[in-house]
C-alpha cells in the first residue's frame, strides 16, 4: 500500500511539474546542480569559502562560454558563411522561415534571462541555507519519511553522475571519429572541428549536425561532391551510434532497460522539452526502483 501511495506522489509531482514547468524548472535544476557540487560545498564547511567556490565555478563556465562564443564568430569570419550561405538556391525562402523561428526563440529570452537569474540565486541561497533546511526537515516529518526522501535524493544524485557519464563517453567517440575521418578527408583545421562537434553532439536538440550539415552544403556549392558525400555520411553515422549507445550506456550504468530509457526519454521529450532530457534519467531510475526493487 505504501509504494502505491509513493508511486501515485510520484505521478502528481509529474503532472504539477508539467503545468507550472516555467516556474519550477529553474528551482529544481538549482537543486540538482547543488546535489552534484555538494561535495565542493562540504569540503570547505564554510559558506564564506563555500559562496566563492560557487562564484568561482559560474565564472568558469561563462568564461567557456564566452570563448565558445568567440571561436564560432571567428570561423564564421574567416570562411565568410553568410556570403556562400546566400549564394545558395532558395535561401532566401528558407531564411524567412528561420527568421520566424527565431524571432520567437527571441521573444523567450526575457523569460530564458529570469529562469537562468533564479537559478544561480537559488544556489546561492541553496549553499547558506542547506543545512537550515535539512534541520527543518528532519525536526517536522517523521524519521521514515526522512530516510525516504534521502533514498530519492541518492538515486537522484546516482542518475546525474550516470547521465553526465553517458555524455562524456559518447563526446569522446564523437571527437575520436570526426577527428579521424576528418584527417582522412584531410579537412583543415580537424583538432577545432572535432572538439566542436564533440561539444554541441551533448546539447539536445543541437548535435553534430550543427557542425557536419553546413560543411556539407558547403563543399556541395563548391563542387566537392565526394567530401560533401562523405561528411554526410559520418553525421548519419554519428547519429545513429548515438541513439545505440546512449540508452545501452545508461542502461548498464543504471541497471534498467534500453526500452524504458528510450521510452522515458521520448515521453519527457513531449512533455517537458529539451529539460525533460536531464529529468528523463532520474525520473526513471526513481519511478524504477519504486515499481520493481
């Protein structure tokens, strides 16, 4: 009776995260990015020490960021894209439709801005008030309520290290197969393209294809069929053992099957959009462990 009751507290947490999503996304994330840094929290046991680690490790990925940002601008440059990109046939048609696109990405930026602003505050107020909370919970819910919730919050914790594992794998086999095919074709400047195709195969929706698609279009207009053909060819590829590999990798780090992950990646897909991807594992290892250990 009591794992039903768990598993239906389970499911309306779902259907609340769905209808308030854009509220509750940015709280949950702070509390999952906090699960992962803890250990670099609790090493210091000072919220002085602990706020400048945290500030430090913001810093850190915004500087990527920015150079990301920076080494993307100056490909574009170098290689004049938008001059080929509007040589083209048709682009123009197409470029109509991506501007609609993105004048509605555009008109979600202010909301995009707030979420990203609540979550690093939430840290931030997660690192000074953990402890507190911990307190409060411990002195108003009953102690098998309280192993409960620290039985969720490990498995938690162990799906984020198993899905942060998946994607490093799979950006090591993306990086090892560009980077020799790329060497092959003897496409200049293979060590950045590869690192960049690597990088953008981890972010959802994204992927190799970002990278690969262009570069083919572009030795097609220059008349390289065969290099275009074959740069096409290693993007089917890599997408393909992407889709193999990643739900037999988190399959064998979390012990439940590839069918379910899949399942459960698709479904969070529909419902909660590119975040559902990240919610997808933990999710799953949850409600698995509910139903069947």
């Amino acid at each position: 009776m009591k794992k039903y009751t768990i598993i239906i507290c389970f499911i309306l947490y779902l259907i609340i995260l769905y209808y308030l999503s854009h509220v509750l996304m940015p709280f949950l994330f702070a509390i999952l990015f906090y699960m992962m840094i803890k250990p670099i929290i609790d090493y210091f046991d000072n919220h002085a020490l602990s706020l400048f680690m945290l500030a430090l490790i913001y810093l850190v990925l915004m500087f990527l960021f920015i150079v990301l940002v920076y080494f993307v601008y100056l490909k574009i440059m170098q290689y004049d894209i938008i001059s080929w990109l509007l040589d083209i046939p048709y682009f123009n048609q197409f470029m109509a439709s991506i501007i609609e696109v993105l004048s509605h990405l555009i008109s979600k930026i202010p909301d995009l801005m707030l979420s990203v602003c609540i979550f690093i505050i939430s840290t931030f107020f997660l690192v000074i008030d953990y402890k507190n909370i911990c307190n409060f919970l411990t002195d108003s819910i009953q102690h098998r309520y309280i192993q409960l919730i620290n039985y969720y919050k490990e498995q938690c914790q162990t799906s984020l290290i198993h899905y942060f594992y998946c994607q490093l794998v799979l950006m090591i086999i993306c990086f090892i197969h560009v980077l020799i095919a790329f060497f092959i074709l003897k496409i200049p400047h293979c060590i950045f393209y590869s690192f960049m195709s690597a990088l953008l195969d981890a972010l959802p929706f994204i992927g190799i294809g970002f990278i690969l698609l262009p570069m083919a279009i572009y030795y097609i207009i220059h008349a390289c069929y065969l290099k275009s053909f074959y740069v096409f060819l290693i993007f089917l590829w890599l997408s393909f053992l992407r889709n193999v590999l990643e739900s037999k990798i988190m399959s064998s780090q979390s012990k439940i099957p590839s069918f379910l992950l899949l399942l459960s990646m698709m479904v969070h897909i529909h419902f909660y959009g590119i975040p559902g991807l990240l919610l997808s594992p933990i999710h799953m290892n949850i409600f698995y462990h509910m139903m069947f250990i």
